[in-house]
C-alpha cells in the first residue's frame, strides 16, 4: 500500500471487538509517553498532519507512521490539536491514579490524611475532566472554580462523615470509605464540569462525518457512562485490594502481605494496570 493514501485516523485495530479496543486503548494510555519530551510529540503531531494532507516524507515507514499516531492521541486533545498538560493526559493516568489510589488507601485513618488526599485527588480529576472535556462546548473560569469546589466539598463531607461514623465499624468498612468519597465526587465533578454539553447538547455527525446537528439526549446519556465507568474503574483497586488485606493479614501470609500492606500504593498499581481502562467497553474519554 502507498504511504500517501494510507488512512492515519483509520482504526490500527478493529474497534468492533473486544481486543481491538483493548490494544488501542492500552496503545495511546501507554505511560512511557508520559515522559518524552514536547519536540518530540510536536515531530509526530508535524507527521500525522503531513500524511492527513497527503504528503508522507521519503522513507517514512508504515509502522513510523502508527507511532507517530499513538503520540498524537496520547497528547494532543482531538478536537482542538492542543497539546495537553501532562497530568491531564490519557498516557499519565496508570501511574498518577496508582500514585493518589494508594495514598487513599494507605493514610485513611485520621480527618487531616483524609481531607488531604481527597483534595489531592479531586484536584487532579478535575483537571482531567477539564484537559479531556468536549472543546466544542466551552466553560468559563467560574463553571470550572464552581464544579471544583462542589465535587471537592462533597468528597471530603463523605469522607470525613463515613470516616467518623464507622470509628467502631469492623476495619474493613472503614478502608471502604475513600472508594465511597470518590464515588459521590464523581457523580458531581463529571456532569459539573462538562455542563455546557448538558445545556446545548453536543455535536452529532454521520458515518461520514458530516454534523447533523446537537443533541443533549446524546450528552446526558455520554456523560453518564463516563460517570459510571470511572466509579468502576475504581473500584478494583479500592474495594477488592482491601479485601485481600484483611485475608492476608489474618493468615498472616508475612512476606507477601508485608510487601503490600505497607506499599498499597504497589498492589493499586497492579490493579490499575489491568483495569484502568474503562474504554475497551466502547466509551470514549472524551465524549
């Protein structure tokens, strides 16, 4: 196949399956592009608008041109071509939610860790959602400085409620509450931010792409299962690890179980790495 009608915005791999969607969205969430430098995102983002037009320069290779794109999703926002902060990138999410996950799990257990650590995690999930949101819908510095201290209030008034009412509760209850704070936080920090798609409803286009108009129906229901896919793509991590805990601790399986009760940061890692992605369900982070 000729480079020059070679389709960069074509599917590397069948979006229609499971696995396709698997190896695309583990393909641009790939955290070791996290960490190149600007010029080289802005040579491949030079390189995908080159072949978009037409023009792939001499002894540019087919599987040059893949990498090319997988820095460009992983970077640059889809409906602007801006470059994105890093913090808010796909590409940085595995090892910043690892990072946040298990500081939430490990320091649960006094109202300062609490407060702490729920502010540190809203504030970088709603610079995500604001890195990721929907550019056709734009939202002024006061919808942002408004969804953000709405979703940080409600979780830290859960965190900090659940936390002193289950004092007495069994141990277990009481790691569940971070995964509860987050969940509430998401069910208003999410819709909060991408308000403007709820009120003027969002762009929809044919299988050609060509727009046909705005839909808020399409908004509400895109919105709520970005909602409900982030609380499950928590929860792996903040239900079932302190589950494994407790079992590890009571059998006292020393070696392992000291390995990751003192590192939970570690074991949310692992958690994260292989159900991170609420994506290969079919829902993109965008829209």
């Amino acid at each position: 196949m000729a480079l020059s009608s070679f389709d960069i915005d074509a599917p590397r791999w069948d979006q229609s399956t499971f696995m396709g969607r698997l190896k695309h969205f583990f393909n641009i969430t790939d955290c070791r592009t996290a960490v190149l430098p600007d010029s080289r995102l802005d040579e491949a983002k030079a390189l995908v608008e080159s072949c978009r037009a037409g023009s792939v320069p001499p002894g540019t290779t087919e599987e040059q041109l893949h990498y090319a794109k997988k820095l460009y999703d992983s970077a640059f926002h889809p409906d602007t071509g801006d470059r994105m902060n890093i913090i808010g990138r796909m590409s940085f999410q595995v090892p910043g939610g690892m990072a946040i996950t298990g500081c939430m799990l490990q320091f649960y257990r006094t109202v300062p860790a609490v407060v702490f650590w729920q502010w540190v995690n809203q504030s970088f999930n709603a610079l995500v959602n604001y890195t990721n949101r929907n550019a056709a819908s734009p939202i002024t510095p006061k919808q942002i400085g408004v969804a953000y201290i709405t979703a940080t209030s409600t979780a830290l008034a859960t965190a900090v409620g659940l936390n002193l009412y289950t004092k007495k509760a069994p141990p277990l209850v009481a790691r569940w509450v971070p995964f509860a704070a987050v969940a509430s936080a998401n069910c208003v920090n999410i819709p909060m931010m991408r308000q403007q798609e709820i009120l003027n409803g969002i762009a929809v286009t044919d299988e050609n792409g060509n727009k046909l108009g705005h839909s808020k129906k399409a908004a509400v229901k895109g919105i709520t299962q970005v909602v409900i896919s982030r609380i499950t793509m928590a929860a792996p991590g903040m239900i079932i690890l302190p589950i494994i805990m407790q079992r590890l601790e009571k059998y006292k399986v020393s070696s392992f179980a000291s390995l990751f009760s003192t590192n939970k940061p570690v074991m949310a890692g692992c958690c994260k790495m292989h159900l991170y992605r609420y994506n290969i369900a079919g829902i993109s982070p965008q829209k």
